[in-house]
C-alpha cells in the first residue's frame, strides 16, 4: 500500500494510527502541502486526487480518497481489531462522535482555509488562531457532551479498546494545541487524548515522528 500523506495533517495522522492498531505495513510518499506552492496541487498528484487533498491511498490499481472512506475500507479488509462496534446503535454514536471531528471541525481549519483568510480577509496569526479557537473550541467541547453521555470513565472514548473515534479525537487535539485552544474545560477529552498517547499506534503516528517532519 503507498500511502501520501503529510506529517502535520490530521486527515493523515488518523490513518496512520488505523495501520498501527492493525499492524499494516505501507510505504510512505511525502506530500508537502506548502512548499513548491504545495505539492498537492500538482497535475499529477491531482490525478490521484482530484481534489488536491492527502490523504490518498493507493492499493494496487485502486486509489482510495477521503480518510472516513479510507478508515472505513481498512476496517473492512484488515477486519482485526475492529475500528467499530458490531451493536448498529453503538457504531451510529462513534460514526456521529467521528463526524463533528471530520466534518464539522476539521474542514474550518484546513490549510486551504485558513489561506484564504490570510489572503482575502486579511488575517494575521493572531486572526488564524482566534479563528480555529472558535471552530474547534466549539467543536470539541461537543466532543466532550457527547463523552459525558457515553465515556462513562473507560480509557478509549467508546470503551476499553481503542477505535475509530479516539482515532479522530487525538488528530484534533493536536491540531487544537497547534492553535493554543483552551482545553481546559474538557476533562474526558484531555484524559482520553493523554491515555491514547501512551499507547505506540498513537505516539507512533504523531507527526513529530514522521520522516517528513521538519
Ligand atoms: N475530508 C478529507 C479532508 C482532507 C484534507 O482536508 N486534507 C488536508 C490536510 S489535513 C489537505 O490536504 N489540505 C491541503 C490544502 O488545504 O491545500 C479527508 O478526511 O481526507
């Protein structure tokens, strides 16, 4: 499997925790999102991905966008340990605990974004941060209602085994320490994010350990 991917980006630290919890070897291509002008906005990386995004995967002949299918598909094929529970209502509430990460958090504090604030809005630093602290304050004290309803005190955000929404979650708060968002106020998720750290899948995948990473 080759695997494009970018250190910093979370879209990209989510799989690398999935093929560390199920043991998946991959190669590993760079893709740098800011020098050159940002490699994925190259014809050829878009012919892979046509919207100029990482992660991408590549199996074989088939080419895997978008990191929620591509989480979904690894579970799928390497079925051990599985990413989600079996219980429809339990995967509903992991799938909707994933989704206010990667759809309601995440895409506000894109790369592409945030560009187009500093240019067009004319945002500094201070506008970026205050920004992403708005988006993913907001987002993640969500994070947190939905743990107070369903952590129950386990060491994962759904139970004693990692999964799919502690995948989401320990991407996110870095992201949010990258952009100094207060966490103060969210006990289960700091607690969690601390436990996953201590686990090798998740300190393995952090993009201070990349090869990539500068
Ligand atoms: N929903 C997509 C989001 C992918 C995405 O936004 N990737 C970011 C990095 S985390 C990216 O490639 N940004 C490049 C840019 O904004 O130009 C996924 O989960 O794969």
């Amino acid at each position: 499997m080759k695997f494009h991917g970018y250190f910093r980006s979370s879209s990209s630290y989510r799989l690398r925790i999935a093929f560390n919890l199920k043991g998946l070897d991959y190669q590993f291509v760079p893709v740098h999102l800011v020098r050159d002008g940002g490699q994925q906005k190259t014809e050829a990386y878009k012919a892979l991905n046509p919207q100029g995004l990482v992660p991408t995967l590549e199996v074989g002949e088939t080419v895997l966008t978008q990191s929620p299918a591509i989480l979904e598909w690894l579970d799928e094929t390497y079925p051990e340990p599985a990413l989600l529970p079996s219980d429809p209502t339990e995967k509903a509430h992991v799938r909707a605990f994933a989704q206010v990460i990667g759809c309601e958090i995440h895409p506000l504090q894109n790369l592409r974004v945030l560009s187009y604030l500093r240019e067009n809005y004319d945002q500094d630093q201070s506008g970026i941060e205050a920004w992403c602290q708005r988006w993913i304050g907001d987002g993640l004290a969500a994070c947190e209602a939905l743990l107070e309803r369903h952590n129950n005190g386990a060491a994962y955000c759904f139970g004693e085994t990692p999964g799919l929404a502690d995948i989401y979650l320990i991407p996110q708060v870095f992201s949010a320490s990258r952009f100094k968002v207060d966490l103060s106020g969210l006990p289960n998720v700091t607690r969690i994010a601390a436990h996953c750290e201590n686990l090798s899948a998740f300190a393995d995948a952090h993009p201070t350990k990349q090869p990539d990473f500068e």
